[in-house]
C-alpha cells in the first residue's frame, strides 16, 4: 500500500511497442496536492505514461497505485471510479466541433448523467467564468475559438467535475509565451483551489517550473533526474541541464532515421 500522502506510485512501469521498449522500469511517486512536471524529449515515453495511468495504454509489467490501489488489477467497476475522479487537458484541446462550447464543457457530467441539461450548462458557465471566459462563449462553436480560448475551454471541461487528480498534456503547446503564461496561471489556480494531485508533461521550461512542485526527467525510457522544478535549469544532471538549456552538444544525440 503507498504511503498516505502518496496519490500516485509507479514502480517498475514497463512498455515496449515491438522491439522499441517506450518505458523501461519507471518508478515515480507523487504526493497528494503536488504538481509534478514530466519533461523529457520526443520519443521519451512521457504521453505513454499519462496514458498507462490513464488506462489507455495497457504497460507490459509493473504497479500503478492511485491512492495504494492498484489499477491495474483492481477488479474493473473500481478501475472507472478511480479513472473518474482525474480530469485531463489535452494537447491540441481535444473540443468535439458538433458541441458548442458548454457542452464540451459539460461533456463529463452529462455523459455519466451527474446533473441535468440545466445544471450541466450552469455548471459550464461557472467554471467558464473561472478561466476567464464569458458564459455567451458557453454558445459558440470551437472552431470560432483562438488557439487560446481553446486551451481555455479544454481546461474548463477537465476542472467541470473538480476532479481530485489532474493532467496536463502540453498545455501551452501553440501558444505565445504570453497566453502560455496566461494558461499556466490558470492551471496553478485551478489546481491549488481545489487541492488536486497534477501531472504536466511538457517541453516548455518557463512553462514547467511555474506549474510544477516538482519535475522529472524521462530518457530512453527510464527517469534520469527528480528535484524540484524550480531547480531545473541549475539540476547539476548533464542530461537535464542539455536539455533545459537546449544544447546541441552533449550526452543526449539526436537519432536520424535510416
């Protein structure tokens, strides 16, 4: 069983897709209330891991608690509840275009029908309001949206049910450095007002230690660094620092395709 403030443990998360072995062996706790930033390169297997917690990626061997319950083997009525309670921001905001704004919002709660239409649009509006956005947005279509005010959107809909632990994948991906410091501020805010447990993964380093407790480094498959996020660009780990300060020359080579 984890330790009580512990709401997420992996030990020993393996995954390989044929011969290319994506996570090999990852250990990682994250306490309760924390942020914990994933940084690593493309191809480091940070997505896959967001998804082995999440269920949608089945790993080879290994343990993945969500408070001392083990999801992976927990009999399957108990793996949705514990699957239930993590809200998710996606990448490229994952809005369904056929919904207007309220009800991608909305999408979760009406979909495990919690509310009424009624409630589900009130609620939309609320927690529209809390990123900064107007309930009249609740009306429009995603794709009258900027990049941003999707971004928004997306986190509206994973905070909609207050959910106890969440994940950000890429968040400010696409974003100016600006509204990437606007969506930061917000996800900080979200998180510490309702206390939740959260895990970014994410190239962007201003990105990473403003929303993070602490950070992680993934390479080849396997962490390489845990500290605090706030000591990233000074990690004193040559892997991390080339890839903090994003050096060319270093342990870590660019591999070319045959």
């Amino acid at each position: 069983m984890s330790a009580p403030n512990v709401t997420i443990r992996l030990r020993g998360v393996s995954k390989a897709f044929g011969d290319k072995k994506v996570l090999d062996g990852v250990d990682l706790d994250v306490a309760a209330g924390t942020s914990m930033v994933v940084i690593g390169g493309s191809g480091s297997g940070k997505s896959v891991l967001l998804k082995c917690i999440l269920g949608l990626i089945e790993p080879d061997a290994g343990t993945i608690e969500i408070d001392g319950v083990d999801v992976l083997t927990a009999p399957r009525e108990q793996q949705a509840e514990l699957r239930s309670r993590i809200g998710m921001l996606f990448q490229n905001g994952a809005l369904f275009d056929s919904l207007p704004v309220w009800e991608n919002v909305a999408f979760g709660l009406l979909a495990q029908k919690k509310c009424s239409r009624a409630e589900a649009k009130a609620r939309a509006a609320e927690v529209l309001a809390q990123v900064g956005l107007a309930a009249s947005v609740g009306e429009m279509s995603p794709s009258e949206l900027s990049g941003g005010m999707q971004k928004r959107v997306g986190l509206a809909r994973a905070i909609a049910s207050q959910p106890e632990i969440m994940f950000f994948d890429e968040p400010t991906t696409g974003l100016d450095p600006i509204m990437g410091a606007v969506i930061d501020g917000l996800i900080v805010d979200c998180v510490k007002r309702m206390g939740s447990t959260a895990i970014a993964i994410t190239h962007d380093m201003a990105s990473a230690t403003r929303i993070g407790d602490r950070a992680t480094m993934l390479y080849k498959g396997r962490i390489v660094w845990e500290g605090l996020a706030s000591s990233l660009l000074e990690s004193g780990n040559e892997l991390v620092d080339q890839f903090t300060h994003g050096r060319r020359e270093g342990p870590i080579q660019m591999e070319l395709r045959k």
